[in-house]
C-alpha cells in the first residue's frame, strides 16, 4: 500500500491454500470482532521505510517523490532449494535506481529487506505478536503462490483504522518508536473527509511486467552507486508481487503516477557495506562477489558460494 505520505510492503501468509468457506467469527480478518481467529496473518511481515527509521525516504519531495511518476519493482528471492526467502523493493524515478534503506531502529536487524531475519526482529523490537510465523511464514507465502494469485490494483481508504497504521501515529496513544509510520495528523484518514476532500484522487497503473530478475526495468543511474548481482538464474519479474533467488525467482515491476493525498493507492538512499576482500583470483567468506560496479572476484572460496543480496551486492556466504 501506498500513499502521498507513506508506503508499506506486506506479506500475509494463509495457513490454508484450497478453497474453503468460513463461518461467522471463524473468519476473522480486519472487521471481525476475533481479529486473530482466522487461518491467516491479518497483520503481516510489513516493511514501511518510515516506521523502520528512513523517514526522509518516501513522500512528497523525499528521495522517492510520490508527487512523480516512479517504477516499483519488487523480488521474491528463493535459495538454494528453491524455497521463498526473501523480499525485495526498489524503485526506479527519473532513471535513477533506488533501494530501499537499511531499517535504523531495529538492533537485531540491519538489513534492507523482508526475510526470515527480519520479520521476527521486527515483531519483536515492534512488541507485537508474530502471527506470521504463526501462520506458516515464508513456507506459506510461496505456497500461495504457488497455488496461483490474481493480480488486483485498487484505490480504498480505511474503516477500521483510518489507514493510520500506514501513515501516522498507531496506536494513537503510542509514544513508542515503532508507532511512528508516517507524518499525518492523528485525527486524519476518516473514509468520509478523505472522499469528499478528495473526490478526484486517482492513480494510473501501466507498464505492468513479469520477467526475468533486473530484466523488467531500466535505468541510467543508481543512487548513491551500489552494486547488483545480475548471474542469477530462472527469475522472474512482475507488477505487484515477485520472487527471485541464487536459483529461482522472480521480480515485479509497476509504474504508477498517484495524485492521491490521503487514500492508499498500491502497493532510498542506499548504505554501504564493507566487506572481507581477498587479493586472490577467489573472494574470502563474507567478501562482496557480485554486482553493479563490482569488478572483483566472482567466486567464493570453499565452501562458501555467492548469495544474492540486491542489485547492488552479493555476498559469499
């Protein structure tokens, strides 16, 4: 989901595939009295750049300007086994490459993207029960996917929560770091005010690709410089959802203009990262051995192989 102020990437994993039916609190979900009851995460693994500390990252003149047409592209990165194990974000603006930053106020975590370091970190750091796990994780998400999806785009705003869980202060009353997911007032966000504040909101979706990983975008520039590794192999790439991994994946790409203030609509500076270098033909364990710009070593000693990280870096592992 996103708006003019804020975004946020999610996973919500089901625990049950096939068709099914559900009876009265038995479904759970968002309106349900048992919120929790259902055999799905309706909280999920999210990702919002604010909450995790980038605040100047996305927004109306930020570093991804959302009052500017702008390429999300987002990977589904599996291992060595095939299984889903990681979710990536980057965006492409005015031919630029960005990355989504590394989360600051997490300690157990320092990365930049949704895997399965991250969403216990996050749960926990955050104080909040971590039902995605619960609800079969990764393992569940890529079961889904593998059941088949139906790509779906809208433009909605919030009975329940006033879409505050996106891009202000939730819980309200929370002076935690963790409730801070955007910079709107507290008392925005009703469904009312928003439609008739803002009857003409809109979005434009095009330039929906699914392909191979890095094979659905362009770009002139990467933010900042960085490093992408580019050698792996089955991938594909797609518009709102995408897997990718050191052996098969897969990558969406969506371009969208959002003239929306305060509905959601769909749904970087970059770090550096020092690493281990060897003065050999073959690069040490945990030494950077791919990516854009990269021009040293490509294999890893043994035991170690290169494991995709993003665009911009890989590393022996």
């Amino acid at each position: 989901e996103a708006n003019s102020i804020s975004t946020a990437l999610t996973l919500h994993p089901c625990g049950t595939q096939a068709q099914h039916m559900c009876n009265g609190t038995t479904c759970a979900g968002t309106y349900a009295p048992n919120r929790y009851g259902g055999d799905c995460d309706p909280d999920g693994c999210d990702w919002n750049p604010y909450r995790n500390g980038a605040t100047g990252f996305y927004g109306t003149g930020k570093t991804v300007d959302a009052n500017q047409m702008l390429t999300v592209m987002t990977q589904f990165l599996t291992n060595s086994a095939g299984a889903l194990n990681k979710v990536v974000r980057y965006y492409v603006q005015n031919g630029v490459l960005i990355g989504t930053p590394k989360a600051t106020n997490i300690p157990t975590y320092k990365g930049n993207t949704i895997d399965e370091n991250y969403c216990p970190a996050e749960l926990s750091t955050f104080g909040e029960t971590d039902y995605f796990n619960i609800h079969g994780g990764f393992a569940n998400v890529q079961a889904g996917m593998e059941a088949g999806m139906v790509l779906v785009l809208s433009l909605w705003d919030d009975l329940y929560a006033n879409m505050l869980w996106l891009d202000s202060t939730y819980p309200t009353d929370s002076t935690a770091p963790s409730a801070a997911r955007g910079s709107c007032s507290t008392s925005s966000g009703s469904p009312s005010n928003v439609e008739s504040a803002n009857a003409n909101s809109k979005v434009i979706y095009s330039n929906i690709k699914f392909g191979a990983i890095n094979s659905t975008f362009t770009y002139t520039s990467v933010l900042g410089g960085g490093n992408s590794d580019t050698s792996t192999t089955s991938t594909k790439t797609s518009t709102s959802t995408s897997a990718t991994s050191t052996s098969s994946t897969k990558t969406t790409t969506t371009t969208l203009i959002t003239t929306t203030s305060k509905s959601s609509t769909s749904s970087s500076s970059t770090s550096s990262t020092s690493t281990t270098s060897s003065s050999g033909a073959t690069q040490t364990h945990w030494g950077q051995c791919a990516g854009l710009t990269y021009n040293g070593p490509t294999v890893c000693e043994s035991p170690w192989t290169c494991q995709y990280q993003n665009p911009w870096y890989s590393q022996c592992l």
